[in-house]
C-alpha cells in the first residue's frame, strides 16, 4: 500500500510542479511538430527517465546546483536545438530515411535531458524521495507524470504539424527553441 501512496503522491506533486509554468511543453510541442511522434516519444521517454533518476539518486543536492550554471545550460541546448532543427534541410516527414530516426530521438533526448536541471518537478520528486524512502515509487510517478505532461504536448505538436507547411514548422521549431534559450540566458543573468 505505502508504493502505491508514494507513487501516487509523486504523479500528482511532480505533474503539477510540471505544469506551473514550465518551458518543456513548448519544448516537446516543437519537437513533436517537427519529427515523428514515436521518436519524440522516445527520446522523451529516456530524457523524463533518466531526469528523474537523477532526482530520486540525488534528492536534495540536486537544488544545491548553481542556478547560473543550469541556466546557462539550459540556454546552450536550446539554442543548439533551435540550429539542429533551422538547418538540417530534409524531405517530408512520411519519407524521411531510415539513418534519419536515430537523429530525431538524439534531439528530443537531448532538448529535454540537458535542459532545465533543478525544476519544480525535479525538486519535488527529491523531496519526496528523501521522505518517502520509496525511491522504485517515485521514479515511477515521476517519469509517468513527466509522460503525460509531454505527451499533452506532443497531441499539441502533431495537430500543428497537420495544418502548417514543413518550412512554417521549422521556422516556428527553431524560433520556439531559440526563445526558450533566451529566456533560460535571461535567467542566467538575472541570477
């Protein structure tokens, strides 16, 4: 019964500190315009996975990080992003070639992994972890909190990826990951 709590209690805390005010559904809607859905997926499901593994190993040190240096980060990754996805000139999705899925998972990996380190679903699911004890528990409610915020927006990515032209999608992909990078500078510095 006590996994069960921990597990819920750690899907609810986590997807709601997600929710508030949190870049990556901009982040993953863009991905998810601009790649096939199942690698986004992918490369999601390995980045939330590995994000809250992190957490629950690491639980409170994990705030200790320098907010400069996770900013700073953070905004290297979106801009790196953001010229991946403005100058890799391909054909249409439906015939993207094969050597092309590895790419598109790498992407959606490392826009979401190496990026915003420290966040309120993170923090919550250290603490949580340092309490609970249960860390199998809120790994699980992490990562399938994590899940169901990223696939809301990836539903999101896919219906624009229906009604925009490829090079309106790579405009907007690219804008939306450069945004986010300075945003993430912007908090560097503010920090």
């Amino acid at each position: 019964m006590r996994f069960g709590y921990v597990l819920l209690a750690a899907y609810s805390t986590v997807l709601v500190a997600e929710l508030i005010g949190d870049k990556l559904l901009y982040t993953v809607a863009s991905l998810s315009a601009r790649f096939r859905a199942a690698l986004v997926m992918a490369g999601m499901a390995l980045a939330f996975g590995g994000k809250m593994l992190v957490a629950v190993l690491v639980g409170s040190a994990l705030t200790r990080i320098p907010a400069l240096w996770t900013a700073l980060l953070s905004a290297a990754v979106f801009f790196g992003a953001a010229g991946v996805i403005w100058f890799r000139r391909r054909p249409a999705l439906e015939a993207e070639p094969s050597a092309g899925w590895s790419r598109a998972a790498a992407v959606s990996f490392g826009s979401l992994f190496l990026t915003e380190w420290g966040d309120p679903g993170q923090i919550a699911a250290a603490a949580i972890a340092a309490q609970s004890q249960v860390p199998l528990a809120v790994w699980v409610g992490g990562v399938l909190a994590l899940l169901t915020k990223g696939t809301v927006a990836m539903v999101v990515g896919v219906k624009v990826r229906d009604y925009l032209p490829e090079r309106a999608l790579r405009t907007l992909a690219a804008a939306t990951c450069g945004i986010m990078g300075v945003i993430a500078l912007g908090e560097a510095i503010l920090e």
